[in-house]
C-alpha cells in the first residue's frame, strides 16, 4: 500500500484491519469459539490478541470476529506506539513515534514517526494534523506507513 492511500482511508473498520495484521502482527483467528454467543450475551466477549468475538442481533448473532478500534480509541492506539518502539529497539533502530498536541482555541495535533537507519535520518515529517480527536486515526497512519518504510 503506498503512503497516500494510508492517509487517505478514513477512521474505521478497514484501518483497524490492516493496523492488528501488518503493525500488531496478528492475523484475524480462523476459528470461532463454540460458546462465543452465550459468552458475549453474558457480557464476556472472547478476546484473542487484536481480535474480540462479537455476534450482533441484527446480523442473526452469528459471530464474527472485530478488531480493535486502534483508529478511534487512544488507549488501544497507545498499544500500536508500544509495538513499534519495542519491535524496532530490539532491532537496534531507534525510532520516535510522537503526537505533538496543539491546544490554542480548540485542540490541534500532528502526528510524527521518526527512523534512522545507519546513522541516516530516514524520514519526519508531518503525518496527519487535525482534531485532537482524531490523533488514534494519525497514529494508526503513521505506523502503518513507518511498516512499509521500514520493508
């Protein structure tokens, strides 16, 4: 995927997705649990790595397996900044990953990733700016372009 169809997808689903397989490395689980309805109506979803096993009345209760809204839920977005930053120092590549919060009349932010690679300042710029609303969107951006630089 290049960098401008990153930017251009929009918070959702379809982001998450591509965040929990390429950044989290966890693909979608290729089972469903025999008691995933009884254990979500009792208010338990079944949980595995990126992915909660739902099952929705208007869809017949048939689960089905979500991802985690990295693109709209900063505490699980935290979780891909995390990832990174303890994947690439094991590898012994600095990386800096920083949402830089502009708060003048309403909130502002950009969102950054930072590499070298043999002491070359490889890429920083800007990712995303926006709402500060938004930043989980920004963050899941700038991963998952940070993932392709680095392949």
């Amino acid at each position: 995927m290049t960098k401008e169809e990153i930017l251009a997808m929009e918070a959702g689903k379809k982001l998450d997705i591509l965040v929990a397989q390429k950044v989290m490395d966890h693909p979608m689980p290729d089972f469903i649990p025999e008691n995933a309805l009884d254990l979500y109506l009792a208010g338990a979803p079944i949980h595995y790595d990126s992915w909660s096993c739902v099952c929705c009345y208007d869809e017949g209760d048939v689960p089905k397996w979500v991802p985690d809204p990295y693109s709209s839920d900063i505490s699980a977005s935290w979780r891909v900044v995390e990832k990174l930053t303890e994947e690439w120092t094991k590898r012994n590549k600095p990386i800096s990953i920083e949402v830089i919060e502009v708060i003048y009349d309403c909130g502002a932010y950009e969102a950054k990733i930072e590499t070298w690679n043999e002491d070359k300042y490889d890429w920083n710029e800007p990712i995303f700016s926006g709402s500060c609303t938004a930043a989980p969107e920004a963050i899941c951006k700038a991963a998952l372009i940070a993932k392709d630089v680095d392949a």
